[in-house]
C-alpha cells in the first residue's frame, strides 16, 4: 500500500470506481500542499467520497475541519448518506448545520434571538449568582448558631446581596427570554450530545429531538461544533462575509484552518453574486421617514432630508420609464427598469441629486447612520427590558446605509445600479426597489479562496477551467476531469440538425412543426419516459401543446411556475410512456435523479440562453473589463454558463452502469458542422472535447430509425419495436 493510502480508512465500501482511486490520490496531494482544486466529474465518478476521503485525511494529519457545502436538497441529503458510511468505518463527530430561520423553535428573527439570548444568559447567571449566595448565607447562618460572631457579620453582608440579587431578578423576569435555551443553559446537555455523535443527525432530526425536550437544538448546535471533524452545510455560511465569520468562531478554527469543498460549483458564481448584492426597497424608505417623524432627535432633520430625497428620486425614476400601459403590465415579480445613462451617474443618482438640498449629501448621511445606530441601541434595550413583543428593525439605518453605499460605490467597476418595479398581490399597489448588483462573483470568493486552508469546487459541468478559475478568482488550482465511466455502448449521443432555435424564429410554423416532427420521433421510438428541456416554460408549454395534438398515445405532462416539481415528478416517473415539457431553467436540470426507468431518453431543444436583459448586459460588460478580452463577456457570463446547463440536464439519464439511454440536443448550432455556415452561433466547440466526441450529427429524419437501432440492439422494446 503506498503511504498515501491512509486515507482509504475513510473509504467506507470495498473498492472505489475506476479512477476514483487516482482521483482519491491526486486530490490528496493537492489538499497536503494547501491547493485549491478544480474537479469536474461525471456521474458515475464518486465525487463526493473522491473529495472527502482524502479531505478527512488531511484535516486528521494536520488539525483541520471539512466544511463541504451545497445548494442543492438532494445533494445535502447524499453527503448525510455518505457521512454516515463512513462513520460506520471509521469514527468522525459529523455536524449537519442549517440556518437558524429554519430551526427555531418560537419562530424570531435574528435580532429578536441575539437580544432573547442576552436576556436569557444574563437571567441564569443571575439566578445562578443568586443560588451561590442563598447556600452561603445558609453556611454563615449554622455558622453563627454555633457561635461564630464572624459569621453574623458575613451573613448581614450577603443578606444585603442577595437583596440586590434579588431585585434584579425581578427585573429580569419582565424581560423578554427564551425558554428553549434558558433550558439549555441550566439543565445537563451532555444526554443532547451524546445522542448527537452516536450517528450523523439531520436538522429535522436535531429539532425534532430538542423540541420534544423544551430545548433549543440551534444553540446547541453552536455549542458542540466546536472541533468536530467533518461539517455540512448550505452555501451561504461560506459565502455571506458576515455569517462565514460567526460560523468560523463557532467552530474554533482560523479561516486557515478550514478545508472548503463545495458540491455543484457551478452554481457558486451565481450564490457569490446573489450573497454580494444589496437591496433596499421603497417600504422601507417609507418605514424610515414613519420612524423618523415620531423621533425628537434633532438629527432626524437631517435624516429625514436626505432619505426623503432618495425616495422621492427612486419613485420619480421608475414613473418616468413608464410609457403609455405600462403601469397595467406590471405583474407580482420584480420587473427591472433600465437606469444607465451616458453622463457618468445612473437616472436614480442624477435624481437624487437634482431633488436634494442641504448643507450636503454627506453630513446629512453621516447623521442619519448616526441616528439610525442610536435607534437601532434603543430597540434592543427595549426589547431586553421587556417593553416590546418584538425587536424592532431601524429602518433609518438601513435606508441611509444604502443610500451611502449607492452614492459611494454605485460607480465601482463590477456594481451595477438598477431599480425594479413589482405589483403588491394583496393591494394591487405598484412600488419600487433599489439595487446594486454585483457583477463579479470573484469580489466574494477571492478572498474566500485566500483565507482557507484550501479548497475543493466539484462539479459535472465546471470546464472549461481557466473560466471558472478567472470568474471566481482562484489562484493556480489543480485542474482534475473524468468523464463518463459506464458503458459507453450502453448510450448514444445525438446533434439533432434541426433548424436553429433563434428567439427570433420560435414563431416560424415551419420551424415549430420541423422541431415537434423530431421530438415526437423521439418520444415514440423510446421504450419508457423521455424528458425535454426547452429555453423557457413557455416554449415547453407550447411544445407540449403540440405534441399533444401530434402523439396523443403518449402522456404529456408540462411544468410550469408554481406547480410542485415533486408532485409532477411522482406522477411522470410513475408513468411508463410519458414525456416531461419543462425549462431548462427550472429546478429539474440539474440536482434531480432520474434514474432506472424513470427517465430513458433525454432532450435539449434549442440553445437555451438565459434572458440577456440590461442586468445580463452589465455583466458582460464587467468581464470584459475585468478579464480585458474581446467578447470575452458574453462567453464567460452567456454561452458558458448556458453549455454548462445543457449538459447538466443531459446528465438526468444514465445514472448507472446498467442504465440505457438517448442523449440528444436539437439544434443546428450543437452540430459540428455547424461551425461552417452558423459561425459564431455554433456552440460545439463549448463542449469538453470527451463529451464532443461523443455528440454524433445527424438529420432530424434519420434519428427515429437511429433510435430504434440503438434500443432494439439493447432489446428494449417490450414487444415488436415501433414502426419508424
């Protein structure tokens, strides 16, 4: 055995995959020598336990914890699973960690439980103070029956304590605590850990068990992960600047001694943008100016100056884009509303500016973020004191901290200033938000990447690697990719050269009906179920349409927003001649199994960019500025990011060795002889060249007898193939 191979006491099956081993090996070196890792692999290639067994390994040697995250259910329900594996081999204190929003047991926000838990803390400490003395005057007192005139002196100087003591209690016991976590301070927990570390303990689990004891599982959560060996959890621990603090201190370990491994890395440039982006709607605006005009403070003029001109620019802004019925259209979800201009500012800080007036921008800031702090410390004795229900939010402080971040960094290359609209479902009222977008994921997670000791970022779909390294501003990682490792007999790969689906051609009933002739080919020649992703839900809606009239032998189901994706999924798998209508963009690609004969074939209609709105045009622009190449923007932010989707929902079939199946993409542009005629429109050469290998061109009237080729050589078919 090579000395390297210690890690394989953390391997909890007989043998790993084919290549798992030197993926295992590779990944090892890479963690000993404090390297980030890009590694991309199929399914099939054992990622999780490729990345985590080696991990524990190095975290056991060198005193470190694994923190492995996801964003996605299923994914955090499969590291539980593997977890506990290897727990059954080899002993590791594994912690599931999920926010506190999702654990409470009285349902308060954070500030409402921050101030609870300073109550509460202060109460048993002074009931524990309290306890001590009580005993101590009780000692002075046999003491001084016994003759001890000492002791009388000493009694009288704690009874004068115990007084004090005592009216603090009473005061206390007017403010506001929490009962769960009073319970954890004062009752033996150990019952609550032992029971912890006996396996590895979902969330649900954890809630469950305290909630039946009165206590409060997030606390103690907090309390035992200290040094444990192994931590999952979602991205935003990692990722959100100010939780990923707190989270470190939980586990008493420097950044530097954190091993990071993040599942469906892909996803983490969009979770980076998301966690960096701040918003401030109109509400709270109009909260802060209610705030402010029941306050006496003499900086509430100010504060009101300044926050009222923003407001009042912020509505103006969004009326002023208005053309005639465009009010009416506004639905119930945010709606953008173009604010870029060619004088240097944004529409909203040119208003802004117009609509102010003042002794200036900056002193009347500086005294509304001075008031709102003021506020802000009012409300949270209040809340302690128990004058209040609940902790009240100062919406000063939050209106003029954005205002002062708009003004100041709202210019900053990679901000993109924008402001939205949206439809109050209940009022039928139309409001306003600002926001300031951040283009570039790396602004996050580049010092993410500095900080820990070193990481791990796994994926089905992370090439083409040099992107990913410059998007999320990683430093010389170790680059790592395995393809598919079932039978490559057991599946075919398919270009389908109908006509391009160019958003401009979707209403072409020409092009309509050459692309519902071949999905419907598709659909009848597979012995089972078939999915078909499309560029949005309603181009699925619509093909669905259309194959309903055209195949009505087969079972349509269409996805659609709003619709529960796992009541459709039951039903669809549970069929056995059924095709799935739904978006490329929907929560289907990528993170659900389909697995067996759940799914047999599986189809890509169209190249499925994402909306390329003024938002998706800003960021373009902030690659090109940042990365400093030619239409560099739109293939790092529009047709990577686009192929990756692609390929992750074609990775929903063939899930194991045994499984069969059709793979295909319908579009010209994934052909490789797509390049000669369409261009830049060809996407082909996105693909990694293993999986180009594997796509076949083919005309759209050969792939049903192609089709019926592969499954009857497979004998497939229940019965007499159908005709082609």
């Amino acid at each position: 055995m090579a000395e390297t191979d210690g890690y394989m006491r953390f391997f909890p099956y007989e043998e790993p995959y084919e290549n798992q081993r030197e993926a295992m090996e590779r990944m090892y070196n890479s963690l000993v020598r404090g390297q980030n890792v890009l590694f991309e692999g199929a399914c099939g290639t054992g990622k999780t336990l490729s990345s985590l067994v080696p991990a524990l390994e190095v975290a056991r040697e060198q005193d470190k914890t694994v923190v492995i995250t996801t964003n996605v259910h299923q994914q955090m329900r499969q590291f539980v699973a593997e977890a506990r594996a290897i727990a059954a081999e080899e002993s590791i204190r594994t912690i599931v960690f999920k926010g506190k929003a999702s654990m409470c047991h009285i349902d308060v926000g954070y500030e409402e439980c921050q101030a609870l838990r300073d109550n509460t803390r202060s109460l048993v400490e002074t009931e524990r103070d309290h306890d001590q003395l009580e005993q101590r005057q009780r000692e002075l007192l046999a003491e001084s029956r016994e003759g001890d005139s000492s002791a009388a002196e000493a009694r009288s100087a704690v009874m004068d304590e115990l007084e004090e003591l005592e009216e603090d209690l009473e005061d206390l016991d007017e403010q506001n605590v929490c009962e769960y976590y009073h319970n954890n301070l004062t009752q033996n927990t150990d019952e609550f850990f032992g029971w912890l570390f006996e396996d590895v303990r979902t969330p649900d689990q954890i809630y469950e068990y305290a909630d039946e004891r009165n206590l409060c599982g997030y606390e103690l959560l907090k309390e035992g992960i200290e040094g444990v060996d192994l931590v999952v959890c979602n991205y935003h621990h990692l990722l959100d600047s100010g939780i990923r603090e707190q989270f470190f201190r939980w586990l008493g370990r420097d950044p530097s001694d954190v091993i990071a491994v993040f599942d469906e890395a892909h996803n983490v440039e969009d979770a980076a943008r998301e966690h960096a982006t701040r918003t401030c709607t109109e509400r709270t605006f109009e909260s802060a100016l209610d705030e402010l005009a029941d306050t006496d403070d003499p900086l509430a003029e100010p504060a009101r100056n300044v926050i009222s001109a923003f407001a009042t620019a912020l509505v103006d802004t969004y009326e002023d884009s208005f053309g005639f019925g465009r009010r009416e259209q506004i639905g119930e979800n945010w709606e953008d509303v173009p604010i870029s201009n060619d004088e240097g500012r944004d529409d909203l800080a040119i208003a802004f500016l117009q609509r102010y007036s003042g002794q200036g921008i900056d002193t009347d800031l500086e005294a509304a973020l001075k008031l709102g702090k003021r506020l802000d410390e009012q409300y949270e004795e209040e809340y302690r004191e128990g004058e209040t229900a609940t902790r009240t939010e100062c919406q000063t402080l939050q209106a003029a901290s954005f205002v002062s971040a708009w003004m100041d960094e709202g210019t900053n290359q990679g901000l993109y200033p924008v402001v939205s609209v949206r439809r109050d479902a209940g009022t039928g009222e139309v409001y306003g938000r600002a926001e300031l977008y951040s283009c570039l994921p790396r602004e996050v997670t580049g010092e993410l990447f500095e900080e820990v000791h070193s990481t791990v970022l796994m994926s089905a779909t992370l090439q083409p690697f040099d992107v990913t390294e410059n998007v999320l501003g990683l430093a010389e990682p170790v680059t790592m990719a395995y393809g598919l490792q079932f039978p490559a007999e057991n599946r075919r790969t398919y270009a389908v050269e109908t006509p391009p689906l160019f958003s401009s051609d979707r209403d072409d009933l020409e092009v309509q009906t050459a692309v519902t002739d071949a999905i419907a080919d598709a659909v009848r020649l597979t012995p089972g179920n078939t999915l078909a992703f499309f560029p949005n839900y309603a181009e699925a809606t619509r093909y669905a349409d259309r194959l309903e009239r055209r195949s009505p032998a087969a079972s349509v189901y269409s996805d659609e927003p709003g619709v529960s994706v796992e009541d459709l999924r039951r039903k669809f798998v549970a069929d056995d001649d059924a095709v799935l209508c739904t978006s490329l963009w929907g929560t289907l690609a990528e993170g659900v199994s389909f697995d067996g004969d759940d799914a047999t074939t599986v189809l890509v209609v169209g190249v499925p960019y994402p909306h390329l709105d003024d938002r998706a045009e800003a960021v373009q622009e902030a690659y090109d500025a940042a990365f400093d190449g030619t239409d560099t923007g739109w293939r790092y932010a529009v047709e990577i990011p686009t192929v990756r989707k692609t390929r992750q929902a074609l990775g929903r079939v063939i899930r194991s060795p045994e499984d069969v199946g059709v793979r295909a993409v319908l579009d010209r542009r994934y052909s490789s002889r797509a390049k000669s005629d369409l261009g830049k429109y060809s996407v082909n050469s996105t693909f990694p060249i293993e999986e180009r290998e594997e796509l076949i061109d083919i005309d759209p009237e050969k792939l049903k007898f192609a089709m019926l080729n592969f499954y009857a050589d497979h004998d497939r078919y229940d019965g007499d193939p159908p005709e082609p």
